[in-house]
C-alpha cells in the first residue's frame, strides 16, 4: 500500500462502551508510515475529555513527529440498557486530507450496525439469534473496507453540499460536510432525551394520583375521625352529667334522711311542732 493510500483509508478506528475499549480495527500497512504514532495510546488520553464533552461528533487534531497531519474523528450515541444508559463512542484517526464526509458515514453505519448486533444479543425471544460477542468485529472490518473500496465511486457523493476543508486551515480541524450525518445524531439524541422525560413525568404522575389517593384515604380517615371523635365526647357528657345528678341526688336522699331521723318521718313534724 502506498503512501498515496493513506488519503482515502482509516488507520485506527475502536468503539468502546462506557470508556471500555471493546471493538479495534488498525490497518497495519498504514501505521508503518508513523513509527512513532501509537494510536491506542493517543485513543485513550483523548477518550475521557471525548466522552465528558456534550459534542456527540466531533474531531481533534492529533500531533505527530511528522509533517504528515492526522485527526481523531469520535461519534457517540447513549443506549439504554435495562434501566441504565451505556455510551457508545466509536474513535477513528485518519490522514487529514480524507474526505470528513467519508468517515462520517464509516462512523454511522458502525454505530447502526452495532446497535443492531447489540439488540440481537439480548434478543429474549429468539435465542437462536443471538449474536456472538466477537462476531461485530469481522462485521467492523467489513464495513471499513466496503467505503474504503467504494471511496472513489462514492467520492461525489462524499462532496456534495460540502466544502473544501482542506484548502481552509481554520476549518482542517472541524467536521464540516454533510451536517445531516450531525443533524441525525442529534434529534436522536434530544428525542431520547424527550423519551426520558416524558418516562419521568409519567412515573411522577402516577406518584401524583397515588398521593392524591392517599390524601383523599386520608382526608375521609379524618371526617370519620372528627365524627367518631364528638360522638364519643357527647356520650362522655352525657355519662359524666348522669354520674352528677346521680351523686346530686344520691346526697339529697342522704340529708333527707338524716334530717328526718332527727325530726320525724316523714315531713319533720317533730322540728316543726
């Protein structure tokens, strides 16, 4: 492979998940061409700083010991994983002068084929078609050297509705064609975040109506309480004014007879004469 190659070929791509390097493709003949590049190393420092930005695609310059520029080209897309979210984060470094279009659409179709071979593996209803985890890297590989072959072909398509970035050294360092590939990302992206919401605001509702209920339980508790309450004062009244007439009356046949022993039965005629 010649040195002419490396414009239209990736050197490094890796996808990893939660920062955790799953997936590599390196293409050996072009990495000859930098001794001193080590491209799993130049992954790993920019991967935290990556994944902690909110740009879910994106480039970044890479510093070499050559006059040969590269770039690191990084897509992220968050999945939902039983009640979790996973990052998914695909890096790949290329010469500068590769079209951006090109692997935007490497990236893409990377994404999109594992998100399939993920759903696949925990398909629950057809065990039978379960992927196998290291099958994605031959299907990685394939759809790398499927663009790489169709690059030339393809290359109109690449450049349409795109600039020259390479011509512009302010913008050699930004992805500029096909804003839809970034446009896509980013509904998806939103309208997870929609979904997510939406989940919450349901989930509180529900929370709402059964608090609602258990007000409204508590609310009836309290009326038959306050009911219950002044019946059981009033028949406390009651018991208690019977109990004072009882001893009122109790003391007035005390003093009657008492009075009436010392002065006749039964109408003190005795005290009266």
């Amino acid at each position: 492979m010649s040195h002419s190659d490396v414009h239209k070929h990736l050197i490094y791509c890796t996808l990893t998940i939660n920062s955790t390097t799953l997936y590599t493709y390196e293409n050996h003949q072009l990495t000859s061409h930098f001794p001193r590049t080590n491209c799993s190393e130049i992954v790993s420092q920019e991967l935290g700083l990556i994944n902690s930005s909110k740009t879910l695609v994106g480039s970044i310059p890479v510093s070499t010991n050559t006059a040969t520029k590269l770039s690191l080209y990084f897509m992220k897309k968050y999945m939902n994983n039983e009640g979790s979210r996973d990052l998914v984060t695909i890096v790949s470094i290329a010469h500068n002068d590769v079209n951006k279009t090109f692997i935007l659409v490497v990236l893409k179709n990377i994404m999109d084929r594992y998100i399939d071979f993920r759903n696949r593996q925990h398909d629950q209803n057809d065990p039978a078609s379960k992927a196998k985890p290291g099958e994605f890297k031959l299907y990685m590989k394939q759809i790398i050297k499927h663009e790489e072959s169709s690059y030339d072909v393809n290359r109109q398509s690449y450049n349409y509705g795109s600039t020259n970035e390479s011509n512009d050294n302010n913008s050699s360092n930004q992805i500029g064609p096909n804003q839809l590939l970034l446009a896509n990302e980013e509904v998806g992206e939103v309208r997870q975040l929609m979904l997510d919401n939406i989940t919450k605001l349901l989930s509180r509702g529900d929370k709402l109506n059964s608090l609602v209920d258990q007000t409204d339980r508590l609310n009836t508790s309290s009326s038959m309480f306050s009911k219950k309450a002044k019946q059981i004062k009033r028949r406390m009244w009651f018991h208690r004014t019977k109990f004072i007439l009882s001893a009122v009356g109790g003391l007035l046949v005390l003093l009657y007879l008492f009075i009436a022993s010392q002065c006749g039965f039964p109408l003190f005629n005795q005290c009266i004469s």
